[in-house]
C-alpha cells in the first residue's frame, strides 16, 4: 500500500490587507454616553414643561401640583 504525501506550496495573497477593528476608546464611550444622556434629560425636560403648561392652561390644579413633584428631579 502506498502511503498519500501532501505537498503544500505558499502563494503571496495579493488581495487587500484586511485590518482587526480596534475597540472604541473608553474616553469617547463615555464621552458620547453622557452626550446622549443630556439630550435624552433635555427632551424630557421640555415634554414635562409642555404638560406643565397646559395643565396651567387648562386649570387643572391636580395634574399641575402631580406634574411639579416631578419637576422638580429636573430642577435642583
């Protein structure tokens, strides 16, 4: 019985260089966490003032002071 050899050969790869991702620096994570933070706070600031305003609008003294209490996490 013969025994099967394997020959391998080695060609240059002469493709485009493909690089690993690098991981996004911590700095710029948290940078960009906080930047979405602040926006997200700010909209809800404004819709809660919206709802203030109306309830002030409208006269409607339990909404207000239910809406105020929580006016006031926004503002300290």
């Amino acid at each position: 019985m013969k025994k099967e050899k394997l020959v391998y050969r080695m060609y240059r790869y002469k493709g485009d260089v493909l690089h690993a991702r690098k991981e996004i620096p911590y700095e710029i994570r948290l940078t960009s966490r906080l930047i979405l933070d602040e926006i997200c706070l700010n909209w809800n600031k404004m819709k809660l003032e919206e709802k203030l305003n109306h309830a002030i609008d409208t006269n409607n003294k339990e909404a207000f002071f239910r809406l105020s209490e929580v006016y006031k996490s926004y503002v300290w």
